[in-house]
C-alpha cells in the first residue's frame, strides 16, 4: 500500500483513493493502521506523508523496474478509470499540478514509465493520444506548463517510426499543442522547433496553423528581418501577390486599388459581412498576415502598407476575423501617412470601431487608431480619456498586454497634453515598475517618458541611476527597432532642445531621418518631433546659417501646416509658432512675425494648451529682445515663466530667467501694461489659416 502511495507523490486525494479501491480492492487495505503509526497524516480530504523523506525513502527503495511496472499499472488503471467515464470533469489533489484529472494522472504513471514501456505502436498511440488529451485540458485552463509538458510527454511516445505517415491527425495535434504552449510561456525558440516539425511533415495547407506561432516567435526573438522573409514567402505560397521589393509607386499602387475597393462599401455595409469560422482556413491566412506585422511594425518596413492592404481586401472578399480590425487600422494609418487622406483615415477608424463592437473583438486595433488616427482629429486630453478607458476595458477582460500598452500611452498624451509634470510624475514613479515586470520594451519607454518628466521638473533622476540609453539605443539598432529607434532619438531631441544644447538637438533629429520612411508613422511623438525639430533647425540656422537648415526647417512648417488644415485646434498654435519664427528669419517682415506669434499665443490660450502657451512667449521674448523691444520682451518671459511653472516645469521656468539674469521675485513683481498685446490678438476664425 505504502509503494502504491508512494508512486503518487506526498499526497494524495481520498475521493481517487476510493475510486481506485472500486476497481482495484486492497489498495486503501492498512490505510487506518499506517495513519495511527503516524507514518501517514490527513488533512481534510488529503493523505498526506508524515515526512517527505518517507515517501521517498519508499519510492526510492523499490528496484527501478519495479517502479516502472507500477507506474505502468496505475497509469492503465487510471486510463480505463478515465475512458469508464463516471471521473470525466473531477479533479483531485494529486500528480504535477496541484489539481489534476483522472487523465492527467494516468499520463503522470504511464510517463514516469518511460516510453520503454509500451511495446507495440498500438500503445505508444494510446498513451500520446491521453497526453494530447491532459495537455488540451490544461491549456484549456491557462496552465501552460503542464500543457507543454504533456503535449512534449506525448511527442515522446510518437518520436520513432513511421507515426508522421500513419497517425498524422495525433502527430500534428501534440505538436501544435506544444508549439501554442511554448509561445505562451515565452520559449520563443521551443515553439519554433515544434512549429518547424509540423511544416517539414506536413503540407502548407495542413501547416498553416503553426505559422502565426513561427512568425509571433521570431518577432520575440527580435529576429525581425527573418520573421518578415518568412511571412511573405509564406503569404506569396498562399496566393498573395507581395513586390518582392517594393518601390513607393508599387505601394502607392496596392494602396490606390485597395482604396478603390473600400470606397464601394459603406462603413455600415462593411459591418454587415459574415464573420469568419474560427477553424476556417481563411481565418488562420488572416492570423498569418497579423502576425507578420508585428516584425513590419517594429523595423518600419515598406511591407506593412502592403500586409495592411492584403488584410482589407481579403476581409471584403472572405468575411471579417478578429485580425480585419488590425488591417483596417493600419490601413488607416497609411491613408494618413501616404496620401494625407485623413477623412479616409477616419473611415477606416470607424469601420475597426463597427467591427469591433459588433463582433465583440479584442486586439490592438484600438491602439493602432489612438496611435495614428485620432491623434489627427481628438486633442492629447482626450485621446488619454479614451486611452485610459480602453485599458480598463482589456483588464476586465484579461487582456493585460494590451491594457499595458494603453496605459503608458494614456500617460504619454498627458505629458504631451500639458498636464501638471508634478502629478505624472508621482504616478509614473509606480507605474515604471509595473510595466517593466509586464515587459521590458513596456518598461523602457516608461523610464525615457519619467526621465523626461524629471528633467522638467528638475528633480533628481531615480530611472537615469540604472538605466543607460545608449545601451537602449545600440540594442535598439542590433535588432533593427526602428520604432524604439524613433522614441529614443526624439527623447534625445525633447532633453536637447529644453537644456537649450541645439545643436545636440539637432543631431537627434537629423538621427532620425536616418532611420527609414517607415519610422515615422503617424502619432503623438510625430507632432512634437516636427515642432520640436523645426524650432531647432531654425535656431541653429540664427546661429551657423546653413541653406538646408532652412529648407528642412520649412517642410516641417509646412508639413504642420497642413495637418493645421484638418484640425486647427490641435495644430494651428503650433504651425503659426513655426510659421513665425520662419517669418522673422527670412522675409524680415517683422508685423507678419510678430502677428503669427500672437495668434500663436491666442490660439494656445483658446484650447487650454499651457506648456505650448509658455513656449511661445518665450520664443517672442527672444524675438523682442532682437529687435530691442526690451519692456515687451520682458512681459513675454514673465508670462512663459508662469506658463512652464502652471504646468509643473519648474526647472524650465527657472532656466528662462537664468538665461537673462533675472531674479524670479522681480520677475514675478513686473508690472507692466499688457494692452502691448491687445491689438489684433482675436483669430480671424472666418478665414482659412492660409489667409492669415
């Protein structure tokens, strides 16, 4: 009996005893003896070994090949136990997990057996078929390491002769289960090798769900480059037709008649179409394309537009999945980029939003739009609201990865929205934490954005201390991150251009055109690279000259100009700042200048935008100053120094009189009569920017 109880482990459930006595009588016989000896204790429903080192002195005592014949036997017990059916949905206090089934425990014996033990393929099918079994009940469950461990037990027992030929359907199946387990727990390279076994025996048709598994692994594994050559041979097999290098008229080709295609369906039309069948075919080509923009994504290449485009059509064409949403917002986001077409832009939003609601879907589509569409029409505060809203919806459901990847861009749109630096920085101090223990890229874009914060503020660094951006930055470029590239090159600009090094600034920004046309998509961190570096580059055009600062520093402000086309509200303030230092540099036109500084600073003030408020009295402080209006220049910077100390930038505040010498009390004390900036500061609102 001690032997028997042994071979379970410490412990083991009276219910499984019981049922174990039904089939095999004398298995519970001296149960009440060995429990007064205190060789044995009970807990509740458990009996338990008074000792660890007892069971295991029992277990270890046994010859191993009388082990392996009572494994055997509990495992066939427990496998007819199982196939009689009266356990089905039980479990009991035993085997490698805490709770186990009647089957799982049968693979635990029949496993510790060794597939030694099974003589003829007939049983060597039967016992992988109950691991494939154990393991899809644990992965049912979330218990992925059990999961893998059962799906690798059964692949054992299959791993010599001719099973691939003659039980293909059960090789597949515990391959698969093995290859969906180890992505889950992050064995990358494990998934791979199960994935590859599938593809090597089988055909593309019957292998075409390992493939998100082998393309999701390779983007963990930053091996970006391949996972892309991989996704579009895979793709092109499939019937896709990929440019095997795409030029920009190629794209703009695919994306012209993928437009065409969209524009003969209303977004109501597109909400109508037949959802996909979660086993179709179709379905798992659509987790292939979503999975190969992943690696697109990150390294910025020119195949994204086009898996966006592959993943529209085929939604018109065979019903929309989970992945339709991806496509349409990412689509959406080339719309933008691309063609500069922002109503289009907001059609596809609204088909993902249409699509989403009504089919109950949850992925990163919202975040791609908060991204890269909405930006374009919602100002930062409310793109935080909805941000902030989203992440609390995909915590209920579960879905951490993405609530963490809504919560650090909610933050990032109150940073950039002029909230009070002080607050988010009392909050990002304990989120930095949450998000590197939810993951390490999550982690480093927390610690660049609470750097940042803390330089403006003027605080001592706790991220700086242990966290080094040039190692961020050559990993980044080792793995070819192009978009981490991006943020690190423009946190490099932001630090820069506030410590007032520009010509470090510069250099940041010219970093980034470096990059590829990919890195910069639309997004919040786009707006501000193009304000940001279009100061700059005027600046250091004021101190060195350079014909190509100037022109560079001009498409900035045209470029600006015309996202201020679609939505004044959120870029008119900042193309007129542009537009004025432009202005004052050029033309020599100072009424113009001085105009488009003004309407600046109004237009600021109307939409509550404090910190771009600040900057521009500060920028037409400096412009007063060069042409000796010293009383006007002095309002300016006393209205900027508290402007940056209203939003929290205290060591910006403190630089600006600094600078100039000036004491903070006097500044603070300064009267003079403001009426200066009265005349013609209302917008002219029944005009087009242009006529300004």
């Amino acid at each position: 009996v001690l032997q028997v109880l042994s071979a379970f482990g410490t412990q083991i459930d009276t219910q499984l005893l019981q049922i174990l006595e039904n089939y095999q009588p004398g298995i519970t016989s001296s149960l009440d003896s060995l429990l007064d000896k205190g060789i044995l204790d009970q807990a509740g429903p458990l009996i338990i070994f008074a000792h660890d080192l007892i069971q295991k002195e029992i277990y270890e005592s046994m010859p191993l090949a009388k082990r392996q014949l009572l494994h055997l036997d509990m495992g066939q017990l427990l496998g007819k136990i199982y196939q009689d059916a009266p356990t089905k949905g039980r479990t009991f206090s035993a085997g490698i997990s805490m709770t186990s089934s009647t089957i799982s425990l049968a693979c635990d014996h029949i496993d510790s057996a060794g597939p030694q033990c099974a003589r003829d393929k007939r049983k060597k099918h039967r016992y992988a078929q109950w691991n494939l079994i154990a393991g899809e009940e644990h992965f049912c469950h979330s218990n992925f390491c059990a999961a893998l461990y059962y799906f690798d037990q059964g692949v054992v027992f299959l791993d010599e002769g001719d099973f691939w030929s003659k039980k293909k359907k059960l090789c597949f199946a515990l391959h698969k289960g093995a290859a969906f387990a180890a992505y889950a727990l992050g064995e990358a390279e494990n998934a791979i090798q199960y994935a590859e076994r599938v593809i090597e025996n089988l055909s593309l048709k019957d292998s075409i769900l390992v493939w998100p598994v082998i393309l999701r692994s390779l983007s963990m594994l930053t091996k970006h480059e391949e996972c892309i050559s991989k996704g579009i041979d895979v793709l092109c097999r499939l019937g896709f037709h990929l440019p095997l290098s795409p030029t920009k008229e190629s794209i703009m080709d695919v994306m012209t008649k993928t437009d065409s295609m969209v524009s003969k369906f209303s977004v109501d039309q597109i909400g109508k179409l037949s959802q996909m069948d979660d086993n179709d075919s179709a379905h798992k080509i659509m987790e292939i394309m979503d999975a190969f923009y992943v690696s697109c994504a990150l390294v910025g290449s020119p195949f994204l537009p086009l898996a966006a485009c592959s993943s529209v059509k085929y939604t018109l064409e065979k019903g929309v999945s989970q992945e339709s949403t991806t496509g349409f917002a990412t689509f959406g986001q080339f719309k933008i980029y691309l063609q500069g077409d922002y109503s289009g832009a907001k059609k596809c939003a609204d088909i993902t939003r249409v699509l989403t609601e009504k089919h109950k879907l949850k992925n990163i589509s919202h975040v791609i739009m908060y991204i890269s569409i909405d930006p374009w029409s919602d100002p930062p505060h409310e793109l935080s609201r909805k941000y902030l809203k989203y992440h609390d919806d995909m915590m209920k459901m579960g879905e951490s990865n993405y609530a963490m990847i809504a919560l650090g861009n909610a933050w990032r749109c109150l940073i950039y929205g002029g909230e009070n630096l002080s607050l988010i920085n009392q909050s990002l101090r304990g989120l930095t934490k949450i998000f590197t223990k939810h993951s390490k890229y999550a982690g480093e874009i927390a610690a660049l954005d609470t750097i940042l914060v803390e330089e403006l503020i003027g605080v001592p660094s706790s991220s700086r201390s242990h966290f080094d951006t040039n190692v961020l930055q050559a990993e980044a470029e080792s793995a070819k991150n192009t978009r981490l590239l991006f943020r690190i090159h423009f946190f490099n600009l932001m630090i820069s251009y506030w410590r007032g090094d520009f010509a470090d600034a510069e250099e940041s920004s010219n970093a980034v055109l470096m990059i590829g046309p990919f890195c910069k998509l639309p997004s919040i961190h786009l707006v501000y690279y193009t304000l940001f570096s279009g100061l700059v580059l005027f600046q250091r055009y004021s101190e060195e000259g350079g014909d190509k600062r100037l022109q560079d520093g001009k498409e900035m402000m045209n470029q600006m100009g015309t996202w201020a086309k679609n939505s004044m509200a959120i870029f008119g303030n900042k193309w007129l700042l542009l537009t004025a230092e432009y202005t004052a540099l050029v033309d020599g036109q100072c009424e113009e200048a001085e105009e488009c500084y003004k309407k600046s600073i109004e237009a600021a003030r109307g939409h509550g935008i404090i910190h771009e408020l600040g900057l521009a009295y500060e920028l037409l402080g400096g412009y007063y100053t060069i042409h000796g209006r010293e009383m006007e220049s002095l309002l300016c910077i006393k209205n900027a120094h508290e402007c940056y100390t209203q939003w929290g930038a205290t060591s910006i505040a403190k630089k600006i009189l600094d600078d100039r010498g000036l004491d903070p009390i006097w500044i603070s004390n300064l009267d003079i009569d403001s009426s200066i900036f009265s005349k013609e500061l209302q917008l002219k609102t029944s005009k087009h920017p242009r006529e300004w």
